[in-house]
C-alpha cells in the first residue's frame, strides 16, 4: 500500500539516497553531532567564523538601492557579468555575459543541467567515487545512472572504462575535478583523451554527449598546482560551479552554470537552461547574494593553511600505520579503513568523539572521509582518538589499495 503513496521515480531516489539518509538519522554522527565533546570530520561545514570579508559583504548590499532591491531576480545582468569576467581571467577563454545562468548552488546546477538536456531513458554516466546524489538527480530528471569506476591505481578517470561504458543512448557524463571525496585533478592528458573519446562517440550517435563539469573545488587546489578545467578540452561541455566550498558557507548559496564559447548551438541551450531555471523550483540565487557578488568573488578560505592540515593529518596518520591517499585538492582526505567494515570503523573512531565518514556512503567501502575544515583545535584533540581506534580495530591495514 505505502508503494502507491509515491511515485515510482521518488521511490528509485530514495533508494539511491539509502545509505546517506542512513548516516543522517542512524549513525554516532546523527547521535552526536553538535556535541561539543567530538572532533566532526565527517562534512565539510565551516568549523570556525565566516570570513570578515563575507559578513561585511553581506551587511553592505542589503541596504536597498531601489525599490527592486529584493524583487524577483533570476540572471541579473550585473552578476553575470561578474562571474563572465572572472571566467575570462582563471580559464584563458572568452566567456560571454549571455552564456552565465545563476543558481542556488552547484546542486541546482547540476539538476538544471540535467533537466535542460537529458530526455527519458537517456543515459548519464558518473564516476565513482561520487559525490552523495549524482545517481538520484539523474533519476529525478528521467535519465539512467552508468557509473563507472576510477583506476583503482591512482584515482584517474578510466578513459577505457569510460569508453566501454557509452552507448547509442549515452546523452551526458559528470566528471567532477578536483574530485569529492578522492582529491584527484585529472590531468591534462587525462582529458585530452577523454575529449577525443567524447567528439567521436558524438559523432558516432548523431547528437552531442554533454560533459556535465563539476568544477565546485577548483579554487581549492594544493602545492601550486595549475586546475585544468575540462571546458578547454571539449567544446559541448557545461561549467558547474559553486562558491560554498571557497567561502566555505554551505548555507549561502550561490553558483552558476557557464557555457563556453566553443560550443556549438548554444543559443538552443540558453533557452533550455533559463526553462530549467524556472521549472526546477526557480532555482536562481537570491537577491542580497547577486547583489554581493562583485565583493565575493574574489575571497577564499585560507588554501595555504588547508594544505597546512592536510600534510599534518596525513603526517600523523601515517605514523599511526594508516594508508592514505594525498589529495591534489578539496577539504578532504580518503584514508582506507584498518577494518573491511568501514561503518563499524567510524562509529568505533566515534566512541573517541573523532566523527568521520564511512567510505560506503561515497562507494568507497573499505574507506572513510576527514574533513580538512575541521579546525586545529579539534584535530589536536582528536589524533589520540585516532591512534587508539587503529589499535583497537585488532588488524593492521590491508596490503591492497589505493595511495599508500
């Protein structure tokens, strides 16, 4: 009976979600969080004030200039032509203010994406390990999930994976990079290949297969490393970006979608993509937010000391006989589990107040997630529980694995 309540599609989301809505109500996270006894590792929430330079935005542009200050908004001129004009400079193409679509966030980019392009039964492939809900919105929006898995060696896309993976059907992939939860940035040679494969198979099926970039980490980039943005390697490609992780403020909400000017027929996917906008639950980002945007820009979280934690956690780790693998970027460290059960792992590190994330809830069994933002107080107090959960867990770490 309950079965007839919903609808199929909202039934095969909820079983794509199952094991985060798991965490979020069953877990020593979901028990715990906000006790202020516990280090939380486990999500990338901001764990000291905001930036002085966002309150300080924020405060300026909600004094109204006019009566429309807070009216109905949806592409407002002046913000894309911020967002146009910092593309311009941080990717060496020619963005046009036209080709910007604001959204509340790089979820709402994602899903407007999705709903502009992918017809029903259109397949959309993702890599996996993903992030939590690339499965449910391509559900949600008619298409059919095709994961494919990283090389087991080093992260990288699978370009033959890949390859094996598409079919007359294949409509769009996601590739994030930097990658959430592995680090990884995919490497020029990386992409070339994959644009190469991506123009023939096009080419092969009579319509273009769209590469969906989820670029939301690529500001977040260690040992001065330059990002390759997936857009300058393929021209039927959609920027996706969100400024949360950058300002770390995961509740404000505001990103974009950028078509760039190699792609072909693109005055087609404007109109779809404002459609979307609307039709999505008028997914735009609100009023103070666009107004704001000349001043956020530009700001970030402190990358240096990002970096500073990440070699400190992975130095101290180490010693402690955990294997890891370094990110090139994002807040995250992937750290394989000294145990095959990674759940039973984290509610263990738990019962020493250290939350983290299970790697089954990324597909990444065998793993778990720690969150970079955590501040230096908390990982100071939490590598005691650390080492004594790895000594407790009663076996040393596999010999198999990736990054060690």
């Amino acid at each position: 009976m309950s079965s007839q309540l919903i609808s199929q599609r909202i039934a095969a989301v909820i079983d794509a979600v199952a094991p985060v809505t798991r965490f979020f109500s069953e877990s020593a996270w979901a028990r715990r969080m906000g006790d202020p006894d516990v280090a939380d590792f486990a999500f990338g929430n901001p764990q000291e004030m905001p930036l002085p330079g966002f309150v300080e935005a924020l405060g300026k542009w909600s004094v109204p200039q006019n009566k429309d200050w807070f009216a109905y908004k949806n592409n407002e001129p002046a913000s894309c032509a911020v967002v146009a004009a910092a593309l311009r400079e941080r990717r060496g193409l020619p963005f046009e203010d036209e080709d910007i679509f604001l959204t509340n966030g790089a979820f709402a980019a994602i899903a407007v994406s999705l709903c502009a392009l992918v017809n029903p039964g259109d397949e959309v492939i993702f890599i996996t390990p993903p992030w939590f809900f690339y499965e449910a919105l391509i559900l949600t929006y008619g298409g059919r999930p095709v994961r494919v898995k990283v090389n087991q060696e080093n992260f990288d896309l699978d370009i033959d994976a890949i390859a094996g993976a598409i079919t007359e059907r294949t409509r769009a992939i996601i590739v994030n990079s930097p990658n959430n939860p592995t680090g990884k940035i995919y490497p020029p040679s990386t992409l070339t290949r994959l644009a190469d494969l991506l123009t023939s198979a096009s080419e092969r099926n009579g319509r273009a297969i769209y590469l969906l970039s989820d670029e939301a980490y690529s500001r977040i980039v260690f040992d001065g490393r330059e990002y390759p943005s997936p857009v300058a390697f393929y021209p039927d490609s959609l920027l996706l970006y969100t400024y949360a992780k950058t300002l770390l403020t995961p509740g404000q909400r505001i990103g974009y979608i950028a078509l760039p000017p190699t792609m072909p027929g693109r005055e087609v996917i404007r109109e779809a993509l404002f459609a979307a906008q609307v039709i999505t639950g008028f997914a735009f980002p609100n009023a103070l937010l666009q107004h704001a945007l000349p001043d956020l820009e530009d700001l970030s979280v402190d990358i240096a000391h990002l970096q500073y934690k990440r070699d400190w956690l992975v130095r101290e780790l180490r010693e402690m006989g955990y294997r890891l693998h370094v990110p090139e970027g994002t807040f995250y460290l992937m750290a394989q589990s000294p145990t095959q059960d990674d759940w039973a792992f984290t509610e263990l590190l738990a019962s020493h107040d250290v939350l983290c994330l299970p790697g089954t809830i990324v597909e990444a069994p065998g793993y778990f997630r720690i969150s970079l933002t955590a501040n230096d107080s908390m990982i100071e107090r939490a590598l005691p529980g650390f080492a004594a959960a790895f000594q407790e867990s009663g076996v040393g770490n596999r010999e198999s694995g990736i990054g060690s």
